[in-house]
C-alpha cells in the first residue's frame, strides 16, 4: 500500500472483515515511532451555551430562556477557574461557546452590560487576560470565524480548533445538521483552510455515526489530509462517535459500532502515517474500549481536565489521570504530558514573539 491513500485504499479498510482487520492492525505498527502516548491538562470554560446551530446530537446549546443555560460568563468567573487550574497544574485553557452566539439578544445584552460589541472582541480579551493573568495557553474553539477574526485569534491562542465532523452536503438535511447553518460543510472546510493560511496550529476531526456513508467518512479524511498537504498545520486528527444522549433530538439514533470506530481509527492512521499528525480518540466517550483504539495507530487522548467536566458531552466524565496512565501502560504504552500546541509548531514561524516565550517555558517544564 502507498504512504499517502486514495478513496479507495480507505474504503478497503472501513469494509474489511476478519483477518483483514488484523492486518490492517498490524500495518499501524510500522508509523509508530515511539510508545508515546499524549494527553493534554486543560481546564473546559464554556463561555456562553448560546449558539445559532441546533445540531441534533448535540447536548451542549441550550435555550437562551433555560435558567441553567450559561448566557455569557463573567471575566472574573472565568479567571476564577483559571486560577483554580492553575493549581492542579493544567496548561490549556479551552474556551468553547455557541457559534454567532452574539445574534441572540441576551447575549447581545450581557455583551453591552460588560462593554462590548461582539464576541470575537471578548475573547480576545478573555485571552489575552489568560496571558497576562495565568500560566496557561489559550485555546479556542467556537465555531467557524472569518479570516480577520482568526488573525486576531491568532495573536492571542497557542492553538485553535474546528471539528469537519464531514464533507457531506447530504448531512445537511439529516437531523444532525438540518437546522445548523454553521455546520455547512463549505464554510467549515473555508474556516479550517484560513487557519492554514494564517499558519495556526489546528485541531480538527470527523464525527462518525450521525448518518454518514463509508464514502463520506473516506472523503472527509482525505479532505483533512489535502488541507494539512497544502499548509502543514494540521496538528491531530480527532476520530469521534456519536454517543446517543437522553433528551436530544438523536437520542434513538443508533451509536456506530465498535469495529466501525477501529476500522475508522485504522484508516485515519495509515492515511496521515507519513506525517507526525496525531490520530486522536476522546477516553471518555470509549470508557471500556479505549486500549484498543492505542493498538490501531491512536497515539494521544486529547484534553483531559482535573478541574472540569466536558461541557460537550456532559454525561461521559473524563477519566483522572492515574486511570487515564493505568489504560495506557497495561496496553504497552507510556503516558506523556504535551501542550495544547505540538513541539513542532514552537517557533516563530507559528507564534508571535509572546506565545513563543510562554509555550517555550512551559514545554522546557513539561
């Protein structure tokens, strides 16, 4: 098999059977360059729930009338849980919230209440406050941004971050994306190529069981792997699955199966093998089969936080980090801290002169 897969070569694996799947298991092997396996302290800061999409997997975007719902966090709120990250020693910060939250006129409101116009312009104080104030980095995911919005993101984020999910027009008109103008899979393929124009190091991945075809999951891959060809700043893919949830609009909808995530997780492997991209899987979606995705090419667990649920998947806690170090060595593995920004990417040609300096020290304490 060639170093860089076509359509075809993926499909092959995604439709294997029997010892096929062991093969493909063990052709892994030879991209391993070490028995590394990565993960991320972080502490999740939803800074508003509030988004223009109404994606049907979703548990996260709550109605602007719940008296639950996060409308816009306060800068001491969020400093307060800096600070208290700071403590149990995370190094990232991920600040997610709904996309173009700021057309909804609550949200409008608390805006003006605390001086501000748009919600680009609060984090980006929200981050630069990071900077200033802590010791963490900076990473941001909200949604598709315009290319000027993700320069100025840029300035101030070590990283940044926008999930495909996939390439699929198709989806849509299917539950999951019918009512989600956002997840038009144009605007994120623009939104994630502007990234790569900008040189920021970039998270993306694709979401399978929300009523994709083989074909589908195969395009998608090779779109993430055409993007990262052309800029280099792809830094880890993230291969998810569907998790059905009490209460969501999908919650009926069948999850995808476990050997349909392990052919999948195999074919993003041989796909990016040539590269350094990392092929990331979530633990805490795949509590009870998570060691197996390591010994298909998985080599980093994503964020995990001490401090934080994840506000995405509210009912799938993360595992503490000594279960997180027991999964991987009982699979042969050894547990490593990294940054939310890979090694490769700590240089000037990717962060300015003071991203540069706090990453540099924190990778020097890693």
């Amino acid at each position: 098999m060639q170093n860089k897969l076509n359509k075809e070569n993926i499909l092959h694996i995604l439709n294997a059977t029997d010892n096929e799947i062991i093969n493909y298991m063990l052709k892994t092997v030879q991209y391993r360059e070490n028995h590394l396996i990565t993960y991320s302290k972080n502490v999740f800061i939803p800074l508003t729930e509030i988004c223009r999409n109404d994606c049907g997997y979703c548990n996260f975007k709550k109605k602007s009338d719940d008296p639950e719902a996060i409308i816009l966090k306060t800068k001491q709120e969020v400093l307060e849980s800096l600070k208290e990250a700071e403590k149990y020693g995370c190094k990232e910060a991920l600040f997610t919230f709904g996309e173009d939250a700021d057309k909804e006129e609550v949200v409008k409101l608390k805006l003006a209440e605390y001086g501000y116009e748009k919600m680009i312009d609060y984090i980006i104080d929200i981050c630069q406050m990071t900077l200033d104030e802590t010791s963490l980095l900076p990473h941001t995911n909200g949604g598709n941004f315009s290319f000027d919005d993700l320069k100025r993101l840029k300035e101030v984020n070590a990283s940044l971050g926008l999930m495909l999910e996939n390439t699929s027009n198709r989806l849509m008109e299917l539950p999951a994306h019918n009512k989600s103008p956002g997840k038009n899979p144009k605007l994120r393929l623009e939104t994630i190529s502007n990234a790569g124009k900008l040189k920021i190091p970039y998270t993306t991945g694709i979401l399978i069981g929300i009523g994709e075809t083989k074909e589908e999951i195969a395009e998608s891959l090779i779109a993430i792997r055409d993007l990262y060809d052309k800029y280099g700043h792809i830094q880890e893919v993230i291969i998810q699955n569907f998790t059905p949830i009490p209460g969501i609009e999908m919650e009926n909808w069948p999850e995808p199966s476990f050997l349909d995530m392990i052919k999948t997780v195999i074919a993003g492997t041989l796909l990016f093998g040539d590269t350094d991209v990392s092929i990331q899987v979530p633990p805490n979606l795949n509590n009870e089969t998570a060691q197996i995705f390591l010994l298909c090419g998985a080599d980093d667990w994503g964020g995990v936080s001490p401090v934080s649920p994840d506000y995405v998947n509210i009912t799938s806690p993360w595992p503490g980090i000594n279960e997180l170090k027991k999964l991987t060595i009982d699979a042969g593995f050894k547990l490593t801290e990294r940054l939310c920004i890979y090694e490769k990417y700590i240089n000037s040609e990717w962060l300015n002169d003071n991203l540069l300096k706090k990453a540099s020290n924190l990778s020097k304490h890693q």
